[in-house]
C-alpha cells in the first residue's frame, strides 16, 4: 500500500488543515481543520478532505448563501483579505500578520456583514486603507481606522522609522551609500528604502 501523504499545513478548499487528529476504529484518518469562513475547528477524514466532499463546515453553509449577495462587495474583498494574511500560513504577508498572532475579531469573523456595516460608517473610501491603530493588535472596531497610504506605511512594521532616522537615511542616500546597506543599518525592508529614495513615502521630510 502506498504511504499517505501528510495533509498538515495544506489549504483544501475553505480547511486550514492543522494537524492529524486521530484515527477510528475502521482505520479512517482524521484531521483537526481551521474553518476559513468562522475560525472554528473540526475533525474532518482525509478521504473526505481528498475526494473534495469536505470543502467547507456545515454551519457556515447558510452564512456563506447570505454572503453571496455581498461577495462583489469591495469591502468583502478586503475581508476575506484580512482572512487570509492572519490564518493561511502559505499567504506571503503570514509571517507578519498571522505569525505574530494578530486575528480578525470574532464579531467581524463570524459575520463579514457586520464588517462592512462598520467599514461604511467609519470612514470607508476606496482609495484609504484600513489600518491598526496599535500595530500588534488585532483587527477590532476598537483598533482599526481608515487613512492614507502614506500613513499606513508609518504606522506598519516594515517601516520602523521616525522623521529623525528618515532624514539620516535621506543623508545617506545623497552620499550614494548601498540602498541594501542602509537598509540592513536601519532594521528594515529593502522596498521601504526604495520608497524613500524615489520619493513615494516620507516626502515631506527634509534631508540633514
């Protein structure tokens, strides 16, 4: 008999598969799996999980129909967004997102509705984005706010500055040192370096 392959870790359908749960007593294997859509857990069998006949829990079914109505929805885009980088560990935002335990609130998470209830009465335009207030806290109404990308980008991990250092990198960037060098001097990505130097982010703030 050929040996199973490990589902741990993989994404089928709307299951985060965590880990092997336990096998019954005709030999069926089962796996602990992270619902997508209400972030409850449930042991499903990995047949089920390969066949594609488990591909989302029972109690979001009638959820999922209602959200239908709303899923063109721009707002519900970025839900399902906000999903993804805090719970698919395969999503390329995971390790600062999901990894450093930040989750949607349960409020929101259980009905997306009242997400995109609270996104249009507190500030929503296309063109801001939502944003943390405390950058380790979780998405909550209490947390989150609309603003610029500009001020996203100041508030958010990646950038780590304050107007003092912006102006020592500004500096620096005039006396032609390495945008890599400068970035590895300063604890921060690469791209946020790139940004400052062609003026996309911090423009308001002079050189030494």
């Amino acid at each position: 008999m050929p040996k199973l392959i490990d589902l741990t870790g993989k994404r089928i359908a709307d299951w985060m598969i965590i880990q092997r749960s336990h096998k019954d007593q005709s030999g069926n294997i089962y796996y602990d799996c992270l619902c997508m859509h209400c972030g409850n857990m449930y042991p499903i069998p990995a047949s089920n999980l390969r066949s594609g006949r488990s591909s989302k829990c029972k109690n979001c079914e009638k959820e999922i129909r209602k959200m239908n109505s709303f899923s063109y929805d721009p707002l519900y885009r970025r839900f399902r967004s906000i999903i993804s980088r805090c719970m698919d560990e395969n999503h390329i935002a995971f390790d600062r997102y999901g990894e450093r335990g930040i989750k949607l609130c349960k409020l929101w998470l259980k009905n997306p509705k009242k997400f995109i209830e609270w996104c249009r009465k507190n500030g929503y335009s296309k063109e801001l984005h939502l944003d943390r207030i405390k950058n380790d806290g979780n998405y909550t109404p209490q947390n989150c706010r609309f603003v610029t990308p500009k001020e996203n980008i100041r508030n958010s991990t990646v950038a780590k500055l304050t107007p003092e250092i912006v102006k020592t990198i500004k500096a620096m960037l005039k006396l032609k040192y390495r945008q890599n060098y400068i970035a590895k001097i300063f604890g921060v990505d690469y791209t946020t370096i790139c940004s400052i130097n062609i003026g996309r982010t911090w423009v308001d703030i002079p050189s030494l």
